[in-house]
C-alpha cells in the first residue's frame, strides 16, 4: 500500500463518451484538490475507446490511450477500473472480467447493474474485487452512498423520488407552457435532455432500472425488473396535467417503494403529487429523491441527475472511496449493496394489483342526462368512492371531459372498475387514469 501511497493509484477508464471525458477533465482540474482529499493521486493510467476521436480536445499523451479495454482490465498494474462504456453486451464481459482479476470497479451502468446483478456480485465474491456505482442513480446526488451508509442506522419505510430529468423536463414544458407530450418532447431534444431515441427515458424503463437498485439497498432484498410495475409518460396530455393543478396537483414521473407489511411495493409511474409536496417544485431537468426511516424521518436529495460534470463528479466520490480502501488496506469495508450478504433475503413484492392508493380518473361522456349517477354506479359496485367530482359545463363541443377523484381503492378494483365504464354506451372514449400519492402516505 506504501507503493500506491508513493505513486498514486493507476485507474483505468473503459469508455470516453461524455461521462468519460467529464471525468478526465474533472481528475486534471481537481488533482490536487483529489489528492488532498485522499491522500495519494488519482492519475489514468489508460483510458480505451474504439473512436479515435473520442480523445480530441483532452490532455492525454499517446502513452495513455488505446483502443484495446481488454488490455486494461488485464493488467496487474492497473488495480482500479471504471466502466463508462455503457450498455450490456462488451461492458458486462470486460466488468466480470475485471471483477474477476480481483479489481476493484466504478461503473455509471444502472441497466447492467439491475438486469445482470446477481452475477456481477457473484463475479466480485470469488475474484475478491470491490464494486461502487455511485453515478448509476442520480447523478451527483449521493444516493447510493446515503442508502449504504448514512442511514444504516434506519430501518428505510419508504422512497420516491424523480429519477429521470428527461421526462421531468418534459413534463415540466407541459405544466407550464401548456404543450403537447409531442411538442415538449421535442424541445427536450433540442435542448440536449433528451436522446434521439427517447424510449428508454419516456417508458420509464430508465427509472426502472434505478429503483431496482434503490430497492435492494434500502430494504436488503434482491429484486428483478420484471418485478417492478412500470408505465411511461406518452399518454399524458395539457389537460390531465391542467386538471391536476385544479385540484392542488402536480404530476410527476416517480419511482416508488414502501414497506407494505412483510412485502415492498415498488413502481414506476405518473403520479399526482400535492404541490406541497417539495418534490412537486422539482422542474426541468432536476432529479429529487424523498428517503423515509423510521429513525432520520424524511431525508431529500436533490441535484442534477445526468450530465457530463454531475455524473463524473459521482465517478470521483467512488474513485476517492476505492483509493481510501487500498491505502488502508481494507476490503469491502461496506458491502457492495449495503448489507452482509448473509442478511440479504428474498422479501415479496407486492402485486401491482394489490396495491391501494387514490385515483384520478378522466372519462371523455356524452352530454346526456345520468351519465354521473352510472359511472358512480360501476364504482360503488367495484367498492371505490368518489372525492371530487369536476364537470365541464355543456359549452364544449363533442363528448364532456368528467373528471373524479378516488378515495384509496384496491388497483385491482380500479382497473375492473374502468373497463366497465368503457364498455357504457354513454363513454365516448377509454378512461385516462393517474395514481395519486399523498405525503402523509409515504412517511
């Protein structure tokens, strides 16, 4: 350990897109802020990319580059390495190699990491390397490091949070400047927020993957994404989105877990949030999460959730955390997912249709006598009250929007409940539905 004192620790960096090239600009500007911090310089030994040009513009001699991510992983001299490649095909192999090799890694890939995290901790318990992933979950907010270690002490009731800045962007363009999903999905691109294949982000597959992580260390169980319930934003229009405001809402895209008895909820969805709520003011690109422990109460992160200097300064939190481990000779000082494996034990995950929470509903009617009295019908007969109740007045041309509050109901009652209001002659087209999440209801 004296030799990585005196030298510094060689990292090696797999991938120079923007997250890389953050971080190599963030090691050369900061280097001496980094080595006061950690006691030894962070320097690149290697940094691998298949595209030449990835390296223009940033200050690395020839000595430092390759295109070759094997030949780091596999050299003794390299005991660091950071995975920015992206993806799951060449940066899974590369990471269960050098995981293997007894490395220690510092990856950004949260899709990898949920989809494939069962063998990555395997990888890492026979070849005795170290795993951080800091920057998978929300940027530079210290999520990951907050559920590890911060609260350790707390038994985690619940979390939710806005995890994914694209549609919080978007959905940030409709509230306030009254556009259409389509519109502010395009302001979002040429904005830069928002990829030119959006789908990942808008389907809620993005926050998916980060509530999978979150899930596992905030309650010690493994979970698989087929586990969690996920819906995007597309279907969203100016109205529901305006109808929220009338009734004191926000909508949010939010990734949400609670303990529900011996099982966890965890989803991902539009949610109707009261504007009281400090996630409701959450606009534009931004990312918030709301931890709730039986000891701390509510703990909320907050900060930019991508971005090439966010998501590097996160890298460097996990870099320094490795650096401090190998100076001192320590070795998984903090288990990877926060808990000895020997603690860590299958809880169940609650049925989305199991679910009870309150429901916004927008039914398109025909502007006939009774119409109300039979929608209110069906859900009496399903075992749902009603709130509030907003009607248009008969101004409006074609079919009248109604739009109703629920009491907490069962989703599954909801869902049977809405499939036979479609069926009524007097419904003009299908049900628009919103869960709504109270604060009081999490904490």
């Amino acid at each position: 350990m004296g030799k990585v004192k005196e030298q510094g620790l060689a990292v090696g960096l797999l991938g120079c897109g923007t997250v890389g090239r953050g971080l190599v600009k963030l090691l050369s500007q900061n280097r001496q802020l980094v080595q006061a911090r950690v006691g030894a310089p962070l320097f690149l030994a290697k940094v691998a990319d298949t595209n030449p040009a990835a390296f223009e513009g940033l200050e690395l001699d020839s000595s430092q580059k390759t295109g070759d991510a094997l030949s780091i992983v596999d050299d003794p001299r390299i005991p660091v390495i950071v995975e920015l490649i992206g993806g799951q095909g060449v940066a899974k192999d590369l990471m269960l190699r050098a995981l293997g090799n007894g490395k220690t890694v510092v990856t950004a890939n949260k899709a990898l990491l949920a989809t494939w995290g069962r063998d990555i901790l395997e990888a890492a318990r026979k070849g005795g390397g170290e795993l951080f992933f800091e920057a998978a979950v929300g940027g530079c907010m210290p999520v990951i490091k907050t559920l590890r270690e911060t609260l350790a002490g707390n038994r985690i009731l619940a979390l939710y949070g806005i995890l994914n800045g694209t549609c919080n962007y978007i959905l940030s363009r409709i509230t306030f400047e009254n556009l259409s999903f389509e519109d502010a999905l395009q302001k979002a691109q040429e904005a830069g927020f928002a990829e030119a294949d959006p789908f990942l982000d808008i389907s809620g597959g993005d926050t998916r993957h980060k509530l999978a992580l979150c899930v596992s260390l905030a309650f010690g169980t493994p979970v698989g994404l087929e586990d969690i319930f996920v819906e995007g934003i597309s279907h969203l229009t100016p109205d529901d989105i305006a109808f929220a405001q009338e009734f004191g809402y926000r909508v949010k895209l939010l990734a949400i877990a609670k303990r529900t008895g011996n099982a966890v909820q965890a989803r991902v969805h539009p949610t109707m949030i009261p504007m009281y709520n400090m996630l409701s003011n959450v606009s534009g690109p931004m990312n918030a999460l709301t931890l709730v422990g039986d000891a701390c109460g509510e703990v909320v992160l907050y900060g930019q959730g991508a971005g090439m200097m966010p998501t590097a300064s996160a890298v460097v939190s996990d870099l320094a955390d490795a650096a401090r481990n190998l100076l001192c000779g320590a070795h998984n000082r903090i288990p990877i997912m926060g808990w000895q494996e020997r603690d860590i034990s299958p809880l169940p995950i609650l049925p989305m249709d199991e679910v009870v929470t309150r429901y916004y509903i927008r039914l398109a009617a025909l502007d006939r006598p009774g119409v109300l009295s039979k929608v209110a019908g069906v859900l009496g007969d399903n075992g749902i009250s009603i709130s509030s109740v907003h009607q248009k007045g008969r101004h409006i041309e074609g079919p009248v929007p109604i739009v109703l509050l629920t009491h907490d109901a069962k989703e599954s009652n909801i869902q049977k409940a809405l499939k036979e209001i479609a069926a009524l002659a007097v419904i003009a087209a299908d049900p628009v539905l919103i869960r709504i999440e109270e604060e009081d209801e999490t904490a």
